[in-house]
C-alpha cells in the first residue's frame, strides 16, 4: 500500500529512503514512548537525508517538494514513528506556509531558509498559551513584546504545546503589541529563554511538546518579523495535510500488525491461523475499503491544490482542506479500533504496539483544524450553494 500514490520515480526513491528510516524507528518510538524519553537519535537521521529541507523552494537550495509529495512521506514516517513525523511536519509545513503566503521580509526568510538546507534548523510555532486556548479559535496571546528605548524588544510569556522543543532551533513567537499582534523569530539560546519539560501525555509522547519559557528575553527590532491585527497563520494553511497524513500512517501502521498478528495467531480450536476466519476477513475488509476511501480523498485534495495553487480558484478548496483532515480522523480511529478487535485483549499488553497506537490515534482529535469548526464551514458551503439555486 506504501507504493499505491506514487507517480514519479523520483518520488519512488524518496520514499524508499524514509521507509527504510521510518521502519528502522519502530523500536526508538517504543522507548521513547515508555521511557519518556525523545528521538534525538531520529532527528539527526532525519538531518542526514536532508529531510528538514524538503519543503524549502528549490530556488533557497532546498527539495522543493509539493503538497502532494509532502503528505506522501509524511504519511510513510508516521507508520515508524509517528511523534517525529508530526514533529517535522509542523516544521515543513511552517516552512510551506511561509513560502506560499510571503509574510516575513524577504532576506529573514531566506536566511532561515539557508540555515535550515545547510545545517537541518529546525523551526516551529510557539503560539498557543493556557490562558488563551487555541490560536484557530482566535485566542489573543498574552506573551508581551516591550518595545525598547534603544530599540528592540523584551518577552515575557510562557507558551504550551511547543512540539520538538528540545531539537528547535527556531521559535516563531505571538506576542501581544500595542496595536495588534507580532510575530518574532527567535533563536535558541538566546538569553532567557529555556523549556520547562512539561509534557505528560497518554499519546504522542515522543513529541516532547514542551513549555517555552521567556522571561526578560531581548530581541532585537529585525526579530519582529510580522506585525497585523490578525495573525496571517490563523488564515487557511493547506500544509496543515500533514496532519490527516500522519494519523492515516498510524492507522496503516496498525492495520500491518493486526495483519502479522492474524497470520502467526492459530487458537488450538482452529485448523488454520485467524487470518482465515469469516469474522476477522470481515475486519480487513471494513479497513480496506475505510482506509482507500480517506487515503483518495487525501491525494486527490493535496493533488488539486498543487494544480491551483496561487490561482483565486485554490480558494474554493478550503472547505475540502478541513473535510480531509475530518475524514481521515474518522478513518484512523476506526481502522485502529478494528485493528484491536481483530488482536483482542493480546493488544492491550504494553509490549504490544497496538496500545501505542491505539492511544496516539487519539491526539488527532485535538490537531487543527477543530470538528466543530470544519463542520460548520462545510455547512455554510452547503447554504452559499443553496441560494444559488
């Protein structure tokens, strides 16, 4: 099923690349899951294949890759690890969000771009805060930016869910500004700024989405590298396919163990491996014709923003961009819960992968963008289309 969306040979080859990388995980993400521990290990794997520059333009030196072949790798890292493959996603996909809407000034951008093809930076977003909720709903960030006498700025804040803390060497700051809300770049190790190791989870362990602390960091005035009364990464992002990309790995991951553990599995009531039972063929059946259905729709979208990309009609794909990452969730839960039917209780053992999976599956459902959200937009697409009637 890894080869099925394939178009190029060079995409074949990429592939093969993470998988054998992605495969080669499966033992550090069960530490790293029950050890509480993080990847590093993964990371620079990752950085030796010049992973972190895939989605840097080909003309800042990096891969260039499009939304189609973005998901395509994703969803093959997170059958190995899925942690790290929504690490880097969130970095890759900053790095696409940043080339499609052009909001930094352009010789920020492309020295990040240059730092991240010849060293592997890593860069992500620290936006969300505690007090303020999510960033998709509109929460207003109450890490403050002082501006300076001599120029520059002071932060202080603290913000959450700082996914791969401990390998950024980027974080894209919100801060609160007196008429409206900036954006700052600021580097690791700058001076007050630290990771508070806050991140006890059930699921995705291994992102050590941890606590970015800053107290009295300075920046200077080029740091501020957006300023609007709206932040423009609140606006339609379509790398956020990442997302759907990364949970239908795990549940393609899970469908392979359900797979290996019925083919060995043969009760001494039985002639023959579960494998071959009525009940069990059902099973399979249901995540087949599930998981082809939502990995379709996935290349089909990622395929036809390629195409429109940078034309007025990409718009009318947003709806289906949140409709993805919906369907897929609804897929991956279920494949997953089907898988650990199929398993039965032996899944729930902590040496088991399932459990693992069974348990990261589930942190999709709090990943943007929100169902309620993506709902009521595919509502009001309904409505727009019937008054046209």
């Amino acid at each position: 099923m890894d080869r099925l969306f394939v178009r190029t040979p060079e995409q074949l080859e990429r592939l093969g690349r993470i998988g054998e990388l992605a495969d080669s995980f499966a033992e550090g993400a069960r530490l790293a899951d029950e050890e509480d521990r993080f990847a590093y290990d993964h990371v620079e794997a990752l950085r030796r294949i010049g992973y972190p520059a895939y989605t840097v333009p080909r003309e800042r030196g990096g891969e260039g890759a499009t939304l189609y072949e973005f998901v395509l790798y994703q969803e093959r890292l997170a059958q190995g690890d899925a942690a790290i493959a929504l690490g880097m996603g969130w970095h890759l996909g900053v790095l696409f969000d940043l080339d499609e809407k052009r909001p930094w000034r352009e010789e920020t951008f492309a020295a990040l771009c240059r730092d991240v093809v010849e060293r592997g930076a890593l860069v992500n977003r620290a936006a969300t805060e505690a007090a303020t909720g999510s960033p998709a709903r509109g929460g207003k960030p109450r890490t403050t930016a002082e501006p300076l006498p001599g120029g520059g700025y002071r932060l202080n804040g603290r913000k959450t869910y700082t996914t791969m803390a401990p390998v950024l060497d980027y974080f894209i700051v919100t801060a609160a500004l007196e008429d409206g809300e900036g954006e700052f770049l600021v580097r690791r190790g700058t001076e007050g700024v630290s990771i508070d190791e806050t991140w006890d989870m059930v699921g995705m362990r291994g992102t050590a989405s941890h606590d970015l602390v800053l107290r009295d960091v300075v920046v200077p005035g080029e740091a501020l590298v957006y300023a609007a009364g709206k932040a423009y990464h609140q606006t339609p992002n379509p790398y956020l396919l990442h997302i759907p990309a990364c949970y239908l790995g795990i549940a393609l991951a899970a469908r392979k163990e359900a797979l290996r553990f019925a083919k060995s599995y043969q009760p001494n009531s039985l002639p023959h491996p579960i494998l071959h039972t009525p009940n069990v063929g059902q099973h399979f059946g249901q995540i087949e014709l599930q998981l082809s259905a939502a990995r379709r729709f996935l290349y089909a979208v990622a395929a036809r923003w390629d195409e429109l990309r940078g034309r007025p009609e990409a718009a009318g794909l947003i709806p289906e961009l949140a409709a993805v990452k919906l369907f897929a969730m609804e897929t991956a839960l279920s494949v997953v819960d089907k898988a650990m039917r199929i398993v039965g209780s032996h899944g729930l053992a902590r040496s088991h992968p399932l459990q693992r999976l069974y348990r990261d599956v589930r942190f999709g459902l709090h990943n943007p963008p929100m169902e309620d959200a993506a709902v009521a937009q595919l509502g009001r697409q309904a409505v727009q289309d019937a008054e046209r009637l």
